[in-house]
C-alpha cells in the first residue's frame, strides 16, 4: 500500500479511535444534570403543610371500606385527594365485569367530593406498566403518552362529572415527554415522587412519604414528619397510601385515627390538598421541585457508579474517595424534609460530582486495560502474518463488545442509565483498539516482514551463501 495513503488511512482511524475514547471519558455522568435552585420565597410563617394522596381509587374499589377511611379523615376535617383509575379492568383483570358496586362507588366519589372531603385526581389510564417502562408512560412516545392522557381525561371527566386538572402518574414514573402531555391536555398539577421536569402551566407537588411504607422504598410519614418538626419556615410533605390494600391488617383505621389526630393538634401543621397547595404555594413547590430534582439525578448518579465504586474498593482498600454518597443522600433527604432546600441541592450535587468521579476513574482504567491487552497480544502475534494481526483488534475491540452489548441488553432489560453506560465503555474498548489498529495500519510492511528479508540476505550475502 502507498505510504500515503497508508498515513492517512491510520491517521483518519487514529483520529476516530482518539475521539470515542475522550468523549466517552470525559461524558461520564452528563446524564445527570442538576436543575437551577430558584430563590426561596420569604416564608409567611413557621408552617407545616401535610397532604395526602388515596391511590389506585376505580369503579373496582369497596364502597364500604372507602367509607370507613372517608369518616376517619372527616372526623379530624381533613380534605384528602383521590387518585383515580379511569379504566382499571387491565389492572385488576382483563376482562372483569363491572362489579354491581360500581354505581355505588361513583355517587359516594361525587358526595364527597360535592361536601368537600375530596378532590379528584387522574392516576394513569389503566395503571398497567408499558413495556421497558417503570411505568405506564414514561418512555413511551410522546404522542402516544398524549393520546393516551387526553382519552383517561376524557373519561374521568365524564364519569366523575366534573374537570380533572391533577395527575398522579401510577407508581409515580415519569418523563419530561409526560409532563408536557399533561399541559397539552389540560392537566395543570402533577403530583409525583422528586423532582418531575419543569414545565410552564404544570405545577409540580412532590410526593416524599407513605402513610404504610412497605412497598414503594418511600419513608414514612412519620420518619419525615420528624425531621420537619426539627425545621423551620414553611415545609411541605405530601404522603400517599392505597386505601384498596393498605387496610387488610388489623389496627390500620386505629392508627390513622391516631395519626390524624396528631396532625390537627399540632398548631405548627396545617392539613390540605394537592390542589390547595399548588394554588396557594406555587413559588415554594417549584423549589421544593428542583432541590427534589437535583437529588434524583443524585440517585441515579449514584446507582450508575455502584458498581464501579464497588470494585474500585475490592481492588484498592482505601482508594482515598469518600463513598457513594448514601449517607450524604440521607442527609439531602433530611435537610429537604426540614425545608433547607439549598442544603439539599448542594449535598446532591456533591453526590452527582462524587460518582462523576468514580465512572471518570472506571472508564480510564478500561481503556488502560484494554490499552495493555492489545499491546500484549499484539507482542505474542507479532510475527504472525499481518492479517491475523489486523483481525485480533477488530474481532476482539470492535466485533466482540457489540455481539456482548447485544446480548446483555436482550437477556436483561436494563434501565436508560445503564445501557449508555454499557455503551460508553463499548465505545472505550473500540477506540482504544481501533488505535492499536490505526498502528497495524501505519506500519503494514513491519518489520517481522520484510525488515527480516532484508536482514537475512545481509547474512547470506547477495547469492545466498
């Protein structure tokens, strides 16, 4: 091959290989983005404002064990809000037959809501998870998620008989392309776990707690309450339960009893709504949302660099890192309990920048890993011919980690955050590879070839001999 165009040729591929190594280094963690901290509005009072949000509600629920829970709440004046499942059949069963309850269900829906012990709430379309989902919209696209919102709404509307303007996406999961659906179609409160994407016309309430935690990974009510009593200004905790499953135990209506009773004694807590609280508190939800959403970037941060820290610290005891920032996500959670919410916002951006760290330090030693392989076998085959000497970093570097990428991703479902990471390291190996190809390239007459041809006939002399 002309020297030329040999030159080029690996330089080109040099360029390439150099390129995809850097950018997969030094875009480790550009995922997890913290959201601006607006300014904390001056508090009118030292103010605890809790709020409560009744899940997976339907034409399926008990019109009698609703009931019971509705006296609980009214007896202590509390208003609740009621998150509703317009068409729960695939969620409770496909195919179910409407239960002979369900007219009885939705007059006691529209009664209380008529004397003012609830407001309602859209909670999804049928509460089943979309495929490769954490929810039943989050991922999907975004017109399908708007079609999908505008014929729940449709419905809610209709059989409630009257305008639903607040969401509560099931399991709470979510993505910026739903928040948007949600203002398109007219629902202008969203009430989620932390931190949903900002979005004009949307007011975000984060849910932070659950009344009985047992499934969700939330904390509970109380454990949250605690740390809010520690603080000061005004403070919000919006706690969530299933009345449909939530009092099949025995001294579950007790122990509400009890901790309503609690709340209105407190001169220092106030009882609301999700509605009330985005009508009358909008600039403090707003920073509650992005102190909320800056510790979500935290956690996924965190769960992405896990991994990482833990074999860091297999392989070097005291690698001179702090850890992942568990203890310092604890704290986030607390000081966001307490209503420090700057604190919250700078205790998790220490934590995204910590496993920014951590996958900064994985992704360099995997391409000084795969650096020294090629060069190792590169040693061994080095005399070999040079095709085999060209196949061994593209087979190896560049076919290899694509059929393992592929594999993986179809055996397991992985989250977002971890297929980029898998490709990040896949474009590490390839370009580090591809720099060891760029060489083989650069130096196609080696000398194992005619360098050694030359050298012999210097031995032998010009006849041979």
């Amino acid at each position: 091959m002309n020297r030329l165009v040999r030159s080029v040729l690996a330089g080109s591929l040099a360029v390439l290989s150099g390129w995809l190594v850097v950018n997969a280094v030094l875009n480790a963690g550009s995922r997890f983005l913290p959201a601006p901290l607006p300014p904390v509005p001056e508090p009118e009072q030292d103010r605890i404002y809790v709020a409560f949000r009744n899940d997976d509600l339907s034409v399926f629920s008990d019109p009698g064990r609703e009931d019971s829970v509705v006296n609980i709440f009214r007896k202590h004046r509390v208003a609740q809000t009621y998150a509703f499942i317009p068409n729960p059949a695939g969620y409770l069963g496909e195919g179910r037959a409407m239960p002979s309850t369900a007219t009885t269900m939705v007059e006691s829906l529209h009664a209380w809501r008529a004397s003012g012990d609830i407001e309602l709430a859209l909670h999804g379309a049928t509460h089943v998870r979309s495929p490769r989902s954490d929810g039943e919209f989050d991922g999907l696209p975004a017109e399908m998620q708007e079609a999908r919102l505008r014929e729940a709404k449709t419905v809610a509307d209709s059989l409630l008989s009257g305008e639903v303007s607040i969401f509560a996406p099931p399991w709470n999961a979510s993505d910026c392309a739903t928040v948007r659906a949600c203002q398109n179609v007219g629902l202008t409160v969203f009430s989620g776990y932390l931190g949903i994407c900002s979005q004009d016309g949307v007011t975000p309430v984060n849910t932070v707690a659950e009344i009985f935690p047992e499934s969700s990974g939330l904390p509970s009510l109380e454990q949250a309450l605690a740390f809010a009593l520690e603080g000061s200004g005004e403070r919000i905790l919006v706690a969530f339960y299933h009345s449909r499953v939530d009092f099949n135990r025995s001294g579950r209506y007790e122990y509400l009893d009890s901790l309503l009773g609690a709340l209105r004694s407190d001169p220092r807590i106030e009882c609301t709504t999700i509605g009330e609280l985005a009508a009358s508190r909008p600039e403090l939800l707003a920073v509650q949302n992005a102190a909320g959403y800056t510790m979500l970037q935290a956690d996924r941060a965190a769960a992405a660099a896990r991994p990482y820290d833990q074999l860091l610290r297999t392989v070097v005891a005291d690698p001179g890192r702090s850890d992942m920032g568990d203890a310092t996500g604890a704290l986030a959670l607390q000081a966001f309990w307490r209503g420090e919410l700057h604190r919250a916002s700078t205790l998790a951006q220490k934590r995204i920048q910590g496993a920014i760290l951590t996958m900064h330090l994985a992704r360099l030693s995997v391409a000084a890993l795969t650096l020294i392989l090629m060069i190792v076998i590169g040693l061994r085959v080095r005399r070999k011919p040079l095709a085999l000497r060209l196949a061994i970093p593209v087979v190896g570097g560049i076919l290899l980690p694509i059929i393992a990428f592929t594999v993986m991703v179809v055996a397991r479902p992985f989250s977002d955050d971890r297929i980029s990471d898998f490709t990040a390291l896949m474009l590490i190996v390839m370009g580090t590879t591809g720099l060891m190809l760029a060489l083989h390239v650069f130096r196609w007459e080696a000398p194992y070839g005619r360098a050694e041809a030359d050298q012999s006939s210097l031995r032998t002399g010009p006849t041979g001999k």
